[in-house]
C-alpha cells in the first residue's frame, strides 16, 4: 500500500487530487500537506490526515514524511504563469529552491516524486503545433523557466541518485471545484462561471489564439497512471506531453453558446496574458505518454461543456 504526501493540496490541482487518491488508496494513506492561510475545509481536512508542510522548509518536509512513512510525494506547490510574474523570486522559491528540499527528502527516504511541469515550459520558438515531446524549451516567462528547470533537476535526481521521478505537462486545466487563480489559461474556467451567473464574459484572449486545456478528471487520472506505470516502460520521465484538446475562445463560447444560446462575449484583451498565450504552443503531440504508460484522455471540448455547466448548476442551486 501507497503512503501519498501531498505538498500545496488546497491549491487547484491538489484538493481534486487528494480526494481521488483517499479513494483509491484509502483516506488513512493520504497526507494533505498545506500552509498556513491555505488550510483545507470541509471534507479534504475530515477525511484523512493533514499536516502543515511548508515546501520552502525541509525539515518540516522531512518530519512529515518519517510521521506517515511516506513512499510517493506530489509537489504541487507553486505559482501560476501570471502571478509569477508579479513576483519573480518568490516563484523560483517555492518552485526551485522548493523542489530541491523535496528532492533531497525523496532521495533520502526512498520517496517516489511527482512535480508537474507545464505548457508554459515552451515559449516562442518552439514549434507551435503538435509540439514534440523533446524540443526547444526556451520560455520568457518566470514559470516556464522553473518549469523546465523543474523538469532538468527531476531528471538529474533520477540519473544521478535513481530518485523515482516522473511528470506530465499539465496543459490549461479546467474544474467546477477549486478556482485556478493566476493563470493564463484561466479564462477557460471563468467562461464557464459567467455562463452559468447568465452574465457576459470579458475574454481577455484575443480571438484566434489557441492553447491546450483538459478537464481536471483526465488530469487527475494522469497523475495516477503515470505513477503507477511500469518503470521498465518509461523512455522519458521528466516530463511527459499529454494532450486532450485544443481551442480559442470563440470555440469555447460556441461550445456553451450551444446550451446557453443568450451568452454573450466581448474581447477586452489583458497584454501580459495575451504575451504569454502567444507564446506557448497550439496543441502538443502527446503520442510518447500514449506509448509509453497508455494515456488516454476521456473529455473532449463538447463533453466537457455539458459537465461542467451541469456541475455549476448544481453548485450555484446548492
Ligand atoms: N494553467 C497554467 C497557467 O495558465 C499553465 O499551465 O499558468
């Protein structure tokens, strides 16, 4: 059996995560690890172990790892692309200076570790469509720099100290659950939350711009198959390409315009964002994940839609 740590599992991926794998591998086997002002609620912090457990503080990393004889980690601390930006060295911080602290741990008590990289780990002159899975990676922004940093270092432990590492490139994720905040893929969650309040959507993406997006249930199943896959099949580690869909915003506003067909949508484009989405890349080619560990995504732009407006619904009714 699994003793799972997870570091930062309030945050967007995390609070998802942690309950999905309390039910997989039992409540009792799954740390949530959070900071203080991000302290879980409701069901996350009644359903199984919680323990503060700051990224940028080894020891306290350390300690709750011997507690729970911790075997697996998923470091899912850190900032997203746009608020990065705003704060350069605190990104490094909790990405890099934090990696290492749960790297050196890993490495020390035989922890498998899993920390995703990212779309934002390309940048401008990486090939734009059906992006390879080994490329140029020369981001401009903060995040993508940590990011492939991110990938560099997990690899450099599983080379030099046979640390298990593994990740995926996670593309924009969408959720009904937890708000993203302070990303640039994030105007594929906020659409959503403006359809359902039966208000227009300011789009802060210019039309014609297309990113990688999936629905969090495949992401979660993502993390889960990879770290459960076959070492022996495993080419790349660090990290993997996966891919579920890709599209602009007019095709995302036709999408729910299908459901709600009063929505409405104006352009109002942010700079920062609309940098940073050019940037990255249209669609990744996700064909070595699909090889290597058997990926294969469940939710396509259409099935998505239909769920998550119906999951709104009922959040915003109750
Ligand atoms: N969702 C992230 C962001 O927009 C990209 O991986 O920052």
């Amino acid at each position: 059996m699994k003793n799972i740590l997870i570091i930062g599992a309030t945050g967007q991926i995390g609070s998802e995560l942690t309950m999905s794998l309390r039910g997989i591998y039992g409540n009792e086997h799954v740390v949530c690890g959070y900071i203080k002002g991000a302290e879980p609620k409701g069901e996350l912090m009644e359903s199984g172990p919680a323990e503060i457990c700051d990224v940028t503080n080894p020891q306290m990393i350390a300690e709750v790892v011997k507690k729970y004889s911790i075997d697996t980690i998923y470091n899912l601390a850190a900032l997203l692309s746009v608020v990065a930006e705003s704060n350069p060295m605190l990104a490094w911080k909790i990405g890099i200076d934090g990696l290492w602290n749960v790297l050196e741990v890993a490495r020390e008590n035989g922890c498998a570790v899993f920390t995703p990289s990212s779309i934002g780990s390309f940048g401008p002159s990486t090939p734009a469509v059906q992006t390879p899975q080994d490329t140029v990676q020369r981001p401009r922004t903060i995040y993508g720099v940590s990011k492939v940093t991110t990938e560099l270092l997990s690899d450099y432990y599983f080379n030099k100290y046979g640390v298990d590492t593994r990740a995926v490139r996670f593309p924009g994720l969408i959720s009904y659950v937890a708000l993203p905040g302070g990303g640039t893929t994030d105007y594929a969650v906020d659409i959503y939350y403006s359809a359902v309040k039966g208000e227009k959507f300011i789009c802060p993406i210019a039309e014609g711009t297309y990113m990688d997006m999936m629905y969090m249930p495949d992401a979660l199943n993502a993390c889960v198959q990879l770290m459960e896959a076959d070492p022996t099949k495993l080419v790349h580690r660090n990290a993997f390409n996966i891919a579920s869909m890709s599209f602009a915003p007019e095709q995302i506003f036709a999408a729910i315009k299908e459901h709600k067909p009063n929505f409405e949508m104006e352009y109002q484009v942010d700079a920062l964002k609309q940098s940073i989405a050019s940037s990255w890349p249209d669609s990744l080619d996700d064909s070595c994940a699909r090889e290597e560990w058997g990926w294969n995504p469940s939710y396509d732009l259409k099935s998505m839609t239909t769920h998550m407006l119906q999951q709104l619904e009922k959040k915003f009714q109750a």
